[in-house]
C-alpha cells in the first residue's frame, strides 16, 4: 500500500529524471549544432601567415 507521500515522491522522482533527460538531449543537440558551425568555419575561415 503507498501513501500520498510516497505517491508525491515517486512523482516528483520521475518528474527530475524526465527533466534530467531532456536537458541533457536538449544540451548535447545545441553543442553538436555549435561544433558544426564552428568546424563549417574554420574550414572557410582565411588563415593568416
């Protein structure tokens, strides 16, 4: 048997783990995006010397 708080606490566990992922997804996408802008760059940047 659970009690209301054992309810909250599970609901609250999940609720971090989902927000965990979703930045971590969210993180992962964004560095990826500035590391291809970054490499797209270099590649077309002139070099001096």
């Amino acid at each position: 048997m659970t009690t209301p708080q054992s309810e909250l606490a599970i609901g609250l566990l999940i609720a971090m783990v989902a927000g965990v992922v979703v930045t971590l997804v969210v993180g992962t996408a964004r560095i990826t995006q500035v590391r291809r802008l970054a490499r797209r760059h270099r590649r077309s940047w002139p070099r001096a010397g």
